[in-house]
C-alpha cells in the first residue's frame, strides 16, 4: 500500500508542478500508511506540506490489540503469537510511533474521544511522541480532540462543522500566504 501511495503521490507532483501544496491525509489504517509515506518522502529529502492523521493509532500491533473484534481473543494464551506476530511476520509494519521519529512536515492529529475502534489514548500517545519527536522540531505538531458530546465516533469527523477551520487555522500557519 505505502508503494501504491508513493506511485500517486509522485505522480500528483509531477502534474501539479511546485506551485501548489500537496498534503497527506490519512483515516484509521490509512494513517499507518500516511506515516510510512510521509517517513519515506521525508528521508529522501521532499516532504510533503503537511500530514493530517485522523484516528491514528500508535503501531499494528497496539491497535491490533484493542481493536473490538480481538476483545474475545485478547485475555486466550498465543494472543499474541497467533495474531500479533503474525502481523509481523508478514511484513504488515505500520509504526506511527517510530515514523513520527524521521517525520520532517507539519502534522495535524484529529481524535473523537468516542472512538469505538482505534482507542482515543493511542492518538493522544503519538500526539505526545510526536510532539517530543527531533525531527519535527520547528514543524507545528497539533491535536484536535472532539468531544464524546459530538458522536462522531471512528467516521464522523468530517460532519464537524469547525473542521474547515480547523484546517484552514492549521495549514494557513503551516503554510501562510503571502501577499
């Protein structure tokens, strides 16, 4: 999957030249795959303008182990020889956690605390790793929490109507106009 990214994303700059910013988001696995590639971009030398993770996870492996359908699993001896590392053994890495480590462009984090499916805690984790992270040191690190008030769940961050400012306040600092 992070190749295939990495496919488009070259290609939409070659089409959209140097004039426009390109921005990465990613949404719940997506995330594991925005990371990688922004990791990748990062460490050849051309980060994108920025990265927006919406219901982040940590690693796989964590999210593997809170995700609701390993409830019933997770508490039986070989959980994690049996499902976890396998994950592992078949090359399935999605580290946010260490790729916020070569990670060098603004990153904007977007959480509902009513998350049923990636824990609320594990974006707050890798807000704080990222946050404390060198290589984005001099790059806004940001989290948006949205209330369990707000029902938005794991899906619905997108029905908040204070997300085009939320945006706009964040990709306008990272990337100001000039006049």
């Amino acid at each position: 999957m992070t190749d295939d990214a990495l496919f488009i994303y070259d290609w939409l700059k070659q089409q959209m030249g140097k004039s426009l910013p390109l921005y990465i988001w990613g949404h719940s696995l997506g995330t594991g795959v925005g990371t990688n590639l922004v990791k990748r971009l990062c460490d050849r030398g051309s980060p994108p303008d920025a990265l927006v993770l919406e219901s982040p996870f940590t690693n796989i492996r964590e999210e593997a182990k809170s995700h609701p359908f390993s409830m019933v699993y997770r508490f039986l001896p070989g959980f994690d020889w049996f499902f976890l590392d396998s994950i592992s053994a078949n090359n399935i890495c999605f580290t946010s956690d260490e790729n916020v480590n070569h990670i060098s462009c603004p990153v904007l984090i977007l959480h509902a605390e009513d998350d049923p499916v990636v824990p609320f805690h594990l974006g707050k984790k890798l807000y704080h790793l990222a946050s404390q992270s060198k290589s984005l040191s001099g790059h806004k690190v940001q989290f948006v929490s949205f209330p369990s008030s707000l029902a938005y769940k794991h899906k619905f961050i997108y029905r908040s109507p204070e997300l085009p400012n939320i945006l706009r306040d964040f990709l306008g600092a990272a990337h100001p106009v000039t006049a």
